[in-house]
C-alpha cells in the first residue's frame, strides 16, 4: 500500500499516486492499494485559510491504535481510520508520503525495527533514515498494529519528502514510491530504470533520535536559524527562565556501513533487489534507539 494525503495539506503523495496511474502501473506481484487518505481535509480546507487543512478535527496521523479506533471517541479523521482499517489491516507493506512545514532533505522515519531500516535499504533511498520510535501525541499509521511489531513480517516506512510547496517534494515522492514498489518486487528493474526521475544517494545515512524535545508553550524560540539536518556541536535547551532543562544530546550521524549493504558494496542503486531476496542479507546491526518523533 502507499498512502497519499495522510495529512491533508501534503500533497507529494497524491501526486505520485497520480504518477502510477498515469504510467499505469500494475504490480507483478500481491496487491497494490494506493490510498488517499485525508480527501475531506485536502478539499475542504479551513473557513479562515484557502488552502487545502492538514485535518479536520484531529490529526489523522495520531489515532492508529486498537484502543483509540475501538473506542468512544468521535471525529470526522476517526470515521475515516475506522472506515480504512480493513483496509490498512490487510496491508503487507507501507509506504506513507508525507510533507514539512519547513524546507528539508527528504527523510525516512524508519521506526526502531530492523525491517523498516532493511526496506529502506532495499529501496537505497533516501539518503537520510531517522530511526525514530514514534510520536508522543499518538500513534501514526507507521506505527500501527503488527507494522510496529519487529516478529511480524509486515512493514512501514514513513518518507518526509521535502516542504509542502516545494517542486522536488513531488520528485522525491515519485522516486520513493517506484523504489518501494521495485524493492519488492512488484515492479521491473527495467521499469524503475524507465521511469526514475533521478538517481539514488551514493550511500546512505542513518541517524538514530535518542531523545526528543518537545515545545511545551509559545515562549520557545530556537537559539539561532537552524536548518534540517545542521549539525549542533553542543546541544542543549533551556526553559524560559533559563534554567539547563535537557542534558546535551548532539546529532550523532552514523558510520555508512549500518545504512545498508547495497551501499557499501557499490551496488547499482538503479537496480535494487527485490527486497525479500534482500532480507536475508542485509541484516545490518542497527544501533538505533529512539524515544519520541517528529510532527509527522
Ligand atoms: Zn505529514
């Protein structure tokens, strides 16, 4: 499955999904369900702002739980999880694309499991995999069920594309959904290599989030302009009376060799191998812990 418009106002997806439609994609191989998610937010919009809202009445993203889909409470996003569910349910693999507020390289939120690192690499794109254990305001479709489950077979994998209205977002999205259906075999390598709108990373690089900071009230400022990915020596955040409120955590960027064996043995990344073939040989050890996420 990939998903499209799990937000509403990220609009990458959809074009990508447009893109399969258009190259009339049809999988060698299980089922492919392209989903449009969040068509109500996408169309709607809200009273105040013209463009397309990211949601209605909740964050669609934060509800993917047996708990919070069973119970009581009522949205107009928690209508339309429990109306997808079985569908989602019967999902093998997942693909969600997604967008940022801010400009960005493109991400992969892997999760913590070994198989969304390994589906990452199996795809050999993007360059950056964050291995992130999840959202603190509720679980996201990611996460969801057996997805998150590292003895279930099933597995999702989230890719921020870029910034909402940026042009490469919807690039990066195309690209990232053929490397996904390549990577499992339900698409020719003569296809990807027909339709790739641009090449894979030479390598790519895994970082592990091993604490996150969350924005408590409207008084926090960052320090200075940062941008995705800037490297910060000696990091550390304080509280509005300036009092140290986190030990130091800097970005730590991992050794190459754990984001894949493709990448470290020059494999043609054009080509990846279906990525049940894949599995067997890419066991990396990962040493990724993670606590929290980012608004994804
Ligand atoms: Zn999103």
């Amino acid at each position: 499955m990939i998903s499209a418009l799990t937000h509403g106002n990220e609009i990458c997806g959809a074009h990508a999904l447009a893109f399969l439609f258009e190259a009339n994609i049809r999988p060698l191989r299980g089922r492919l369900t392209l989903l449009f998610a969040s068509v109500a937010a996408h169309a709607a919009g809200r009273p105040a702002r013209p463009e397309p809202a990211r949601y209605l009445d909740e964050d669609f993203n934060r509800l993917w739980s047996e708990s919070i889909l069973q119970g009581p409470r009522q949205s107009r996003e928690l209508a339309r999880a429990r109306a997808l569910k079985t569908v989602i349910d019967s999902a093998d693999y997942l693909l969600d694309l997604h967008s940022m507020q801010d400009p960005g390289l493109a991400l992969a939120l892997t999760g913590v499991t070994e198989k969304g690192k390994r589906l990452a690499a199996a795809m050999g794109y993007p360059e950056y995999l964050i291995a992130d254990a999840g959202h603190a305001a509720g679980p996201r479709m990611r996460d969801y069920g057996d997805f998150a489950l590292a003895e279930s077979a099933k597995t999702a994998l989230l890719i921020e594309c870029g910034q909402h209205a940026e042009p490469m977002a919807k690039e990066v999205a195309i690209e990232s959904a053929l490397r996904f259906l390549a990577a499992l075999g339900m698409i020719a390598p003569e296809t990807l290599h027909r339709l790739s709108r641009h090449g894979a990373p030479e390598r790519q690089r895994r970082i592990a989030v091993t604490a996150a900071v969350t924005v408590r009230d409207e008084s926090f400022a960052f320090a200075a302009r940062y941008l995705c990915l800037d490297i910060v020596p000696k990091a550390r955040h304080d509280d509005r009376k300036g009092r140290r409120a986190a030990r130091p955590h800097p970005l730590r960027r991992l050794r190459p060799r754990d984001a894949g064996r493709g990448a470290a043995a020059g494999r043609d990344r054009r080509s990846p191998r279906p990525f049940s073939r894949l599995s067997r040989t890419a066991g990396g050890q990962g040493p990724c812990h993670a606590r929290g996420g980012a608004a994804t």
